[in-house]
C-alpha cells in the first residue's frame, strides 16, 4: 500500500471518530463528509453512509450556512450519475430515515429519466427492489 493511501486511510479514520464523538455539526465536517462521499476509489460504505447521515442531519441544522452546505451537498449526489446504484447500500447502513428517504427520491429521478433505456429484466428487478424497501419504510 501506498504511503497516500495510507495517509488517506488514518484521515478517514479520523473523521470517522470525529463523526462518533460529534455534537453539533458544523462546516469543516461538512467538508470532510463531502470529500469522503465523493471519493470514487471507495465503494459506499458505512464510513459514506455515516458522513451522508450527518449531511442529512446537517439539514435540520438552526444554522442557514449548515442548511445550504449539506442542501449543496445533497444536490451533487442527486446529480451524480452513480449515487442512485447505492441506493441498496443506503438502506442498509444509513441510521438515518431522511436519507434513505432523500436516497429514493434520487432513484425517482434518474428513473425517470432513464426507464426508457433499461432493459425489461432490471426494471423488474428495480421495481421489485424499490416496492421491498418502500414497505420496509
């Protein structure tokens, strides 16, 4: 391994215990949560679903500056191309029910704009899986 990545890694760490001891969110962790969502080397895991749940609780913030960082935020994941093929990753490791929430209606989104261009079999395996989770809700 690398020396970066090794770097990388204890930072990660790091922010990881910072989220497990955090009380209040403010915009360097927001930072830090957007780096670690936005990683493309990693694949969403539960250090991306915690920095995703403070996003979410970001939003509830009394502060005007948090609510716009984490409503940034949240717009860059509904339009990054990828996001949406988390959505089972999502469900299963986020605490928070607003994201799972806000992770649909990213799904929503780019159904709409690309049922057309799936094939039969993985809308129907899409539906199913959309339709178990919705109940799970």
């Amino acid at each position: 391994m690398s020396y970066i990545k090794k770097i990388i890694i204890i930072q990660k760490s790091k922010f990881l215990i910072q989220i497990q001891l955090m009380t209040s969110i403010d915009v360097n962790t927001l930072e830090q949560a957007n780096i670690i969502l936005f990683d493309k080397t990693t694949q969403f895991n539960e250090m991306k679903a915690r920095a995703l749940d403070i996003v979410t609780k970001g939003m509830r913030s009394n502060t005007l500056e948090i609510i716009n960082w984490c409503t940034k935020i949240w717009n860059a994941l509904h339009q990054d191309p990828q996001f949406w093929t988390f959505i089972d990753q999502v469900f299963l490791l986020c605490q928070e029910q607003q994201s799972k929430f806000l992770a649909l209606k990213s799904v929503e989104e780019q159904i709409k704009s690309k049922w057309a261009l799936i094939d039969s079999d993985s809308r129907l395996s899409l539906r199913q899986f959309i339709m178990n989770q919705m109940l799970t809700l």
